[in-house]
C-alpha cells in the first residue's frame, strides 16, 4: 500500500545509512587485508594504506587519518594487531591477523 511504503520510507534510509557506513568499513577492512597479503610481512607501513586510500580516490587522506581509520579499526576487532606511532607502522598478529567477518555481522 502506498501510505505503507511513504510511512517506512523514512526507516528505510535510516536502515540504508547504516548498510552503506558497514559496507565502508568492511570494504576498507578488505584493501587492507588485500596489502598484508601482497606485503606478507607483520609489520606494514602505514604509508603502505595511505597509498591504497589514495589510489582508491581518497586523494584527500593524509597520513594522520589513515592511522585513525587504521586505530578505529584495530579498536572495532576488525583488524588484530596495534599502531607504532614513532615508527609509523602497524604490526598485525601472525596467528589471525583479519578475523573473519561473521564475527562482526
């Protein structure tokens, strides 16, 4: 029914606002999997995703905002591991370095 549809309308771009910022994060999630997995190293530079943000039309990221998405991440459990600032670096876990997204859906 149409006055169904204009009542939920508004829950539906709610709800489609919430997808889109998961699939952001989860897409990031994957780039930065993809680049442990081309380094094949523990400890990565973070200029390393900075580039990847870059290449992927985020030209306007820095390298502080890439270790914030990177921190935020590393905070959410998407990614194991920990930031050295004073190295510009990120060391992930040998074990599970990207634990499997069904722990986060």
């Amino acid at each position: 029914c149409r006055s169904c549809w204009d009542l939920s309308s508004g829950i539906n771009a709610e709800y489609g606002y919430l997808i889109l910022e998961k699939l952001k994060v989860i897409t990031l999630r994957n780039l930065f999997k993809k680049i442990y997995l081309i380094t094949s190293s523990f400890q990565m530079d973070v200029t390393n995703f900075k580039l990847a943000l870059n290449w992927q039309g985020l030209e306007d990221v820095d390298l502080d905002e890439t270790e914030c998405i990177l921190a935020n991440m590393i905070n959410d459990g998407f990614i194991k591991g920990y930031l050295s600032e004073a190295h510009k670096k990120m060391v992930v876990s040998k074990v599970t370095a990207f634990p499997a997204l069904t722990d986060f859906l």
